[in-house]
C-alpha cells in the first residue's frame, strides 16, 4: 500500500494543510479532542461560504476580458459615412452646375439665331396688317434685353429713364431734354430753343447768323463779324485793330457865315464824319453848318471837333450840341473864298 501511494502522480497526492492552530488548553482543547479525526475533518460552512466569495472574484477577475475601443470604431465608422456622403453632394453640385451651364449655352445659341429674311411675298402679305397686343390701360413689360431688326415708331410719347446710347444718326422733329443732356455732336437743322440758361464748356462754332433778344455775357469772344443793337461792356473794351463806325447818314442845314455863293458838305454818321466849308463873298461871323443826327441820342452827346489843315487852324470855330445834332461856327469872320474842314467823332 505505501508502494502504490508513493506511485500517486504529484497532483493527484493529497495537500498537507496550510496550517494546523495549536493546541490549546482549557475549554479549546477540550473541544480539539471532542472534534473529529484529521481525516474526517471539513471546514466549517462559513468558512467554505468565505473561501468560495474570495475565490469568485479572483475567477472573474482572471476570465474578464480587457476594455476594447469600441467607441472609437464607432465614431470613426460615421466619419467615414459623413465624409462619402459629403462626397457625393459635392459630385452632385459639380453635374448640376454644368448641367445648367450647357443649358445655358444652348438657350443662348437658340436665341441669338437670327431669323431668316421674309421674301418679298412674304412682306406684301405683311404690309398692312397690324396686330394689337393689349390696350392703352395695360402695360407691357419685358424683362428681356430686345432687338429690333427693323424700324420701330412710338406713335405717342417715349419716357426712358435710363440712358440713351445711339450708335448712328438720330433725327428728331423736336427734343425735350428735363434733366442734363450729354451729346457728342448734335446738329440743328431748324431752330433750337433753349428756355433756359446755356452753359458751354467748348467752343461755340456758328456757320451762319447768331441772333440774341436778350442779354448776352462772354467771357472770350471771337467772332469776324459781330451786329448787335446794343452792346453793354462790364469791363475794359480792349480793340487790336481799327475802328470803322458805320451806320445812317446824318444831314446837314447850311447857316450864315457861308457868306455869298458859300456852300458846305457832310460825310459821316452819327458816330464820326468830316465836315467840308467852302466860303463865298464876304461871310460874316456865325454857324457854318448843323448836323442832324439820323438818331437821337438819350441825352447831349460829347462832340469832339478837329479842324483839318492851316486855314481851318486859325479860325476860331466853336461848337453847339443837343441830343438830335450839333452846329460849328466862328467868333470872326473866315476868309472869302477858302475851303476848310474839319472832322468830328461824337460818343454819348
């Protein structure tokens, strides 16, 4: 029997306990010699009870399996799905976008065709017919640029709020501008009329007569010949060339100091002119001549006279004025027989 004990493999041979409590006297060993044979023995209920829940722990402990990343797959998972999804949209956008462009480019090909020319049945078929879209209460708006191919005839008025670009000629009956009017070039067959004030930044060019009823104020002008009725100067009258007066002849009355057979003569205006005497027999001393002017002047003008040569420089020759003439005389009796002049230049 010891023979085949010691055969035992080693796992099969039965442990020695961990530890034996020590023997005790009084009351504990009397209850170690009343307990059963080391053999027979087995560990109390609550012993066995405490062994096996220290010892399911340590089981669970050593069968549970580590923490994995699951909730990492998991949100890697729907970046993936949101990321494909994103994809796709933006594919989506891309088709549409070049659907809409090829489209586009269709449509416009399709308007842009120009339309066949109508032969010349097809325009006497036309001629004279007229279709009527809506009445004068309605109002057609289009949206649309439009193209006229022909000519177009507003039969009442046309309000463009917006500009007006002509690229070639525009013929108007008459133009009504409201508001500023910019032109390139604009040629007037007719009249133009401006009721109010002109302002013009260039160079005014007129080909044929300028006629002003009102007031006219230039800062520089240079005409070749100006008329006017009545020019009013601000400031300094500045004139490179000559003064040449023109206008109405005035008239003459011949007075006493001609003397016998005298006779007196007049080439001028109102403005300037020379004045011939030609004395007779014995002439007195008084009024050579009277010049009328052929218009009245406001109030008396101032008359300047120049007597022209010797024998006109030693007469002592006088002046009369009035506002419709003026007379030269001498305080002595001239010479008989003599032929003098003098000029005169009158200004009010």
């Amino acid at each position: 029997m010891a023979e085949e004990q010691n055969k035992q493999p080693p796992d099969t041979q039965p442990k020695p306990p961990d530890s034996q409590p020590p023997a005790g006297t009084g009351e504990d060993a009397s209850l170690d010699q009343e307990s059963p044979a080391a053999g027979d023995s087995k560990p109390a209920p609550e012993t066995a009870d405490a062994a096996k829940t220290d010892a399911a722990p340590a089981a669970a402990s050593s069968d549970e399996p580590e923490p994995s990343n699951s909730s990492k797959d998991r949100l890697r998972s729907a970046l993936n799905i949101y990321f494909f999804v994103y994809i796709g949209i933006v594919l989506m956008a891309i088709g549409i976008i070049i659907f809409a462009v090829n489209a586009s480019r269709k449509a416009t090909k399709t308007n842009t065709q120009k339309v066949p020319s109508l032969t010349s049945q097809q325009l006497s078929q036309l001629k004279g017919n007229t279709t009527i879209v809506g009445d004068s209460k309605q109002t057609l708006d289009v949206q649309s640029n439009s193209v006229f191919e022909g000519q177009v005839l507003v039969r009442s008025d046309l309000s463009v709020s917006g500009a007006i670009k002509v690229g070639s000629s525009l013929s108007l009956p008459s133009i009504s501008v409201g508001n500023a009017g910019i032109f390139g070039s604009v040629q007037v067959s007719n009249d133009l009329s401006v009721n109010g004030n002109t302002t013009l930044q260039g160079t005014l060019a007129v080909q044929k007569n300028l006629s002003v009823a009102g007031l006219a104020s230039f800062g520089n002008l240079s005409v070749g010949a100006l008329s006017v009725t009545s020019l009013q100067l601000t400031g300094d009258l500045t004139v490179s060339r000559h003064i040449v007066t023109n206008g109405s002849l005035v008239s003459r009355t011949p007075g006493g100091a001609l003397g016998g057979g005298g006779t007196v003569s007049v080439s001028g205006t109102d403005t300037a002119g020379t004045i011939t005497v030609n004395t007779g027999n014995s002439p007195p001393p008084g009024i050579f001549v009277t010049i009328n002017f052929a218009n009245k002047f406001a109030s008396v003008p101032r008359v300047l006279i120049s007597p022209v040569g010797v024998q006109a420089g030693a007469i002592t020759y006088y002046i009369d004025r009035t506002p419709t003439g003026f007379s030269v005389g001498c305080t002595s009796a001239p010479p008989a027989g003599a032929s003098f002049s003098f000029d005169y230049f009158v200004i009010e």
